[in-house]
C-alpha cells in the first residue's frame, strides 16, 4: 500500500478485481477503467467498467466499488433490490478483508 494516508493505486485496485474474477471463475471477465460516472457491469461484454476517480482513494472504498459492480454478474436485477443485495453482502464477507 502506499505511504499515503493508506490511498489506493491503479495497480491495487486492477489486482484487486483480477483476484476477485479469478476466485469467481469468472472466465472472460475483465475490469477497465472508464471518466464517466458511475463505475458500471457490461454483462453482455464481460466488463466492468470502473470510474478513474477511485483511485487514490481509501482502499475499501475501491474495493466496494469492485464488488459492486461484480455482485451485478450475479443478478438480473439491474438496479439494486434484494438479490442484488444478497450478493453483494457474500462479496464483502468474503473479499474485503483481502
């Protein structure tokens, strides 16, 4: 982690979700970064496109952000009812304290 105020870097945060994709066997996903607001999941593309300006923020901010947009890949919920949050609430337990 860098020595700065515990801030997140591009390369922490692209291994991040690398590490989450490969623990999920989610084959042909990918993360990418993206200017526009907010970070989104492209199922039909396999990509997550996450918003440049989460880096160099706090780490778990980044990292729940990831998680966000995975626990999408999981629903057909497009907005964010009860599947989706059961999803998601499995993705924290499981990857935030990596």
């Amino acid at each position: 982690m860098a020595n700065n105020m515990g801030a997140i870097t591009q390369a922490e945060i692209e291994k991040f979700a690398a590490l989450v994709i490969r623990e999920l066997n989610l084959d042909g996903w990918r993360m990418e970064w993206t200017r526009a607001s907010p970070s989104i999941c492209e199922k039909n593309r396999q990509i997550i496109f996450i918003d440049k300006t989460w880096i160099g923020r706090y780490p778990w901010e980044a990292k729940e952000v990831v998680l966000h947009e995975v626990a999408h890949i999981f629903t057909d919920d497009k907005f964010h009812g009860l599947g989706f949050y059961r999803e998601y609430i499995e993705l924290l337990e499981k990857f935030m304290a990596i």
